[in-house]
C-alpha cells in the first residue's frame, strides 16, 4: 500500500475524497469505511515518507528471488505448487467474469491462464509479475487455486526494469493443435529439440517433445497427403494409390522448441504419422468429411 505512485489514481478508490470530490491526492487511501475519509497532517507525512522510502527501497532492490527452470520442472512433475517471473504477452476477455492471458517468463517458457476479473481486475499487456502459488498441466496451462496471488511490478522498480528488458514479449503458442493420448507416453520426460537433433541417444528410439509451428511448407491441402511404399514417396493428389503403398501424412513443418525458448533455432520436423490428428486419417482422403476436418485443422498451422 506504501508504494503507490504519487501521479496515479489508486486501484479501486472510493468516489469522495475530504473535498467531496472525484480528485485524486497522494494520501488517497486504496479503501475505507463509511463515504468519505479523513486524515490529519500528521498522518500524510508519515505515508508520504513511507512511500518515498519504499520507493527508493523498491529502485534498488530486486526484493523477490529469481526463479528456477529446475525448481519449476520438479514441481510440475511432483504436481505441486511453483511461482513465476512474467510478462504479459496477450490478454483477451472471455466473458464480463474471466479472461484469457498468456504470459512469458524468466526461464523462456510460455504459459496461459484463466483468471477472474474480479479477483485480478487490472492486468494488461506488457505487465510485469510475480505469480505466487500456481501448479500447471503438461501443456503449461496454469491453474490457479484459492491460494494464487499476482503481485505487480510498479514501472520504477528494479525487478520491473529487469524483467522487462530480459523476457521476449513475443507470444509464442496461441492454440494446442494436438496432444499425447497414450498414458505411459505422457509420463516420459520433454527432450529438449536441440538434443534431440544435436545429441540424441542411440539407444532411445521414441521421445517426446513440445514444440511450436512457425510455417508450413505448403499451404496446398492437397499436398499434406503422399502414399509411402515403404521406401519412397509417391505423389498423390486425388490419384490411384500405388501397389503396395499406403496413404500417410507428409507435411514438413519449420518449428521451434516450445518448452525451451532460450533455444533460438528453427528446425524441420517432417510428419508421417497418421494418428497426430486426432480423428483425421489421410487413409480415408477421398472422403469429403475428412477433408472438411483436415482443413479446419491445417488452418490453424497455416495461418
């Protein structure tokens, strides 16, 4: 309550200050009872001493710790609670009650969250926090229980300078195209893209990543299907299916490691496997349904 800033209104002040009117001094109080409120001289130089001293406190100290990638990976496994350092990169209304945002934080991962408007009425894009008390899903989506808390950074403040500068306010993942549905392949550890194509060990075969789409490398819905014999590829379009060949996705797809952002490479992933899109299978190609899907979810890739 000490630190606001002496040119802004307070959050949520009531309507009347001492003079009966709407303006707005650097003693307004954030709440009180009764319409209106007092405050003897005495009373203002202890808060303006207060908040010059908190001011110059909050300048020059980081005041809260940094946060971990490590600490963060060990509670999502664990399934418990971890705070975060963030920027807001997008936030989007919902309904007059909750809204959608997403966030950016000091380890390079992205996150989004439903919040309630009520309870975190005064966030908007570009903001800098601390997310106290949150635990998250595999596709790092936050979920906020009773005990979650948003402190937000004032502008002058070392931490907010800080963050400000070091996190991207790229968004990076705006909608989860597909996930895992097979339970013992969604308790394997997320390797990295970087390992994965640098320094994969030889003796895994199956791995499991996260990662974001930047580009196709074709927008024709036509080409996204090739029928594979085994040993090569034959182009399709509409026509005969070869002998011994069989229809399968072929789509090659610029990425980047969406659990790893400090990881600056884009890299090409090309995508053969027939169950990525749930509900969707080039096997059945010349079917009008099919195809009809298959578009509404390549639009998502391409836009």
């Amino acid at each position: 309550l000490f630190i606001g800033n002496d040119k802004e209104a307070p959050l949520e002040p009531k309507v009347e200050n001492e003079d009966g009117t709407n303006n707005y001094f650097s003693y307004t109080p954030y709440n009180f009872s009764g319409k209106s409120f007092t405050q003897e001289g005495h009373e203002t130089k202890i808060l303006k001493d207060l908040k010059k001293w908190s001011k110059d406190y909050f300048s020059n100290n980081d005041v809260v710790e940094q946060v971990k990638k490590a600490d963060i990976e060990t509670a999502m496994k664990n399934k418990t609670d971890f705070d975060l350092l963030a920027k807001v990169t997008e936030i989007s209304d919902n309904d007059q009650y909750t809204n959608t945002v997403s966030l950016n934080d000091s380890t390079g991962q992205t996150w989004t969250g439903h919040l309630f408007k009520r309870k975190f009425p005064h966030l908007v894009k570009g903001d800098v926090l601390r997310i106290k008390s949150v635990s998250a899903k595999e596709d790092n989506s936050l979920i906020f229980s009773s005990h979650s808390n948003i402190l937000k950074f004032f502008s002058f403040s070392s931490i907010h300078k800080k963050l400000k500068s070091s996190i991207s306010s790229d968004t990076h993942i705006k909608t989860c195209v597909t996930k895992i549905d097979k339970a013992a392949h969604n308790k394997m550890d997320i390797t990295p893209l970087k390992k994965l194509f640098f320094n994969p060990k030889k003796s895994e075969k199956l791995f499991r990543s996260q990662f974001s789409v930047l580009k196709v490398d074709t927008k024709n819905l036509e080409d996204y299907v090739g029928a594979f014999d085994g040993k090569k590829w034959h182009s399709y379009k509409g026509k005969k299916t070869p002998k011994d060949a069989e229809l399968r996705w072929n789509i090659k797809l610029i990425v980047t490691d969406y659990k790893n952002q400090q990881d600056d490479k884009a890299y090409m992933i090309h995508l053969d496997d027939n169950s990525f899109f749930k509900g969707i299978n080039p096997a059945n190609w010349s079917n009008a349904a099919t195809k009809k899907k298959a578009e509404k979810a390549f639009s998502v890739l391409t836009n």
